[in-house]
C-alpha cells in the first residue's frame, strides 16, 4: 500500500456503510488474474463494478485498455479516438454515497483526459472537444 493511500475515510462511514477501499495492489493482482485479464482489456467487454466506490477498479482497467489500444493504434489518432471511447463506455459503476459517485466520475474522466492529452502529443495535437465532451457525457450516465 502506498504512502497517500487511504483505505477507511472514517470509523462512522465504515459502520454505517461498510465502506472499505481496497489497496492497488490488490486490485492490480486481481484484474490480472488468468482468464480476467485477456477479457477486461477488451475494450467491449462490459464492466460492472456493483460498489465501486472512488473507481479504483474501473481506473485500473480504463488504463489497461487505453494502453493497449495505444500500442494498437499508435499511428492513427482517430482509431485510438474512437476505441478510447468504446473502452470507457463499456465501464459502469454503482455507489451508495453520493460523494463517492463523484469522486469516481471525476477519476474516471481525469484518467482518460490525461492518457488522451499525452497520446495526442505523439501527433502534434491537442485532444478534441467533442471526445472530451463524450467522455465526460459516457462517465456521467454510467456511474450511478
């Protein structure tokens, strides 16, 4: 577990809740696990985290994907566009506490925003609107 990561935000929420984070490594080690992690890489392999929580999941695997689709696509802007869309449209999240969804939704969308942001400056270019726009659009209606 690193330093920064917290796994309880209070005694109270864990009670009334039984809300617990669970640690990166646990999630790497589990989203790797033989005959999830050829399928959770797909980018339309539909994903539902029941209790997800700040995202710590779905991040995990948007990341995978979009890596993956960079190495696919490392010549064609537009294709990685497209199928980064496809990836995160397919990840859906349900969270009992309110603060939590929009922790998520913002996680969610700064990961794809900022593996967009440096992918695009492979071709000299800045993200687009309209798939920003979508991706936030994508995060909003998914995670509930």
């Amino acid at each position: 577990m690193s330093e920064n990561e917290v796994l309880i935000k209070s005694k109270k929420r864990v009670q009334q809740h039984g809300e617990v984070f669970t640690p990166r490594e646990i999630v790497d080690a589990m989203v790797t696990l033989p005959g999830l992690k050829d399928s959770i890489v797909q980018v339309s392999t539909t994903v539902l985290e029941p209790s997800v929580g700040e995202g710590a999941f779905l991040i995990n695997i948007l990341e995978r994907r979009l890596q993956a689709l960079a190495s696919q696509y490392s010549e064609d802007l537009v294709r990685f566009e497209n199928h980064a869309l496809l990836a995160i449209s397919s990840l859906y999240g349900i969270e009992l506490l309110d603060d939590n969804v929009k922790k998520c939704i913002i996680n969610l969308y700064v990961t794809f925003l900022e593996f967009y942001k440096a992918f695009a400056t492979n071709f000299n270019k800045t993200p687009r609107e309209d798939v920003l726009e979508s991706a936030k659009t994508l995060t909003l209606l998914n995670i509930v």
